[in-house]
C-alpha cells in the first residue's frame, strides 16, 4: 500500500504508469522494449523521478492499450495519495473485466455503500 506524505505529478502519473504495466502483465523490461526505452527510463518514470516525454506518453499508451489521458486521470483531484492508489487499482481491475463480471463488480461497491453509508 502506498503511503506518501504528499504525490508530485511526475509520482502519480509514474503511479498510473506502473499500474497499466501490472495490469497487462508485463515487466518493466517487457515495456521498455515495446516503447523503446531503457528499463531505467522506465524506472524512472513509474518511480516518478523523471517526467515522460509526450512521445514516450503516446508509446505508453498505444502499448498499454490506454488512451493518454489515462495517465493524468485524477493526477490534480484533491484527493489524499492513498485513495488515489487505491482508485487506480479499482480502475485498472475495472478495464480487466468483461461486461458481466464488471457489473458484478458495481453491484458489490453498491451494496458496501448501501451497508456502511455513503461519506459523500
């Protein structure tokens, strides 16, 4: 679980980065290959110490089968670094799952809000 004080743009995005990577079940080699990029760069940028060309973005996103935009996605919301991994992960689960097992899925989240509350 990640637990950071504050996420920098350059982390979050490394973070979304490193989740479309896991979700296709490729290595950092793998991807590095695939957008011709050396398995530091890719490192680098999933640890978010560098900051992705808008060329290696578009790499990343065809080979990962994202749309660019992927990778900002709640990148500047006000939220607190952990809920942002976690929605991360819900979504990268999300994007995994056919039709049937995703509304599966929402009615699992509907019925956790339906017993605890919504906090909104």
């Amino acid at each position: 679980m990640i637990r950071l004080m504050s996420l920098s743009l350059k982390q979050r995005v490394g973070l979304r980065v490193k989740e479309a990577r896991v979700a296709r079940g490729l290595t950092q080699e793998a991807l590095a290959e695939l957008v011709g990029r050396t398995v530091e760069a890719i490192s680098n940028i999933e640890r978010g110490r560098t900051f992705p060309t808008i060329e290696t973005l578009e790499q990343l996103g065809r080979n990962l089968d994202m749309p660019i935009q992927h990778f900002f996605e709640d990148a500047e919301r006000s939220i607190d670094d952990r809920r942002f991994a976690l929605e991360g992960k819900v979504k990268a689960i999300a994007r995994k799952l056919g039709h049937e097992d995703l509304e599966l899925a929402v009615r699992q989240l509907s019925a956790i809000l339906e017993v605890r509350g919504s906090k909104n």
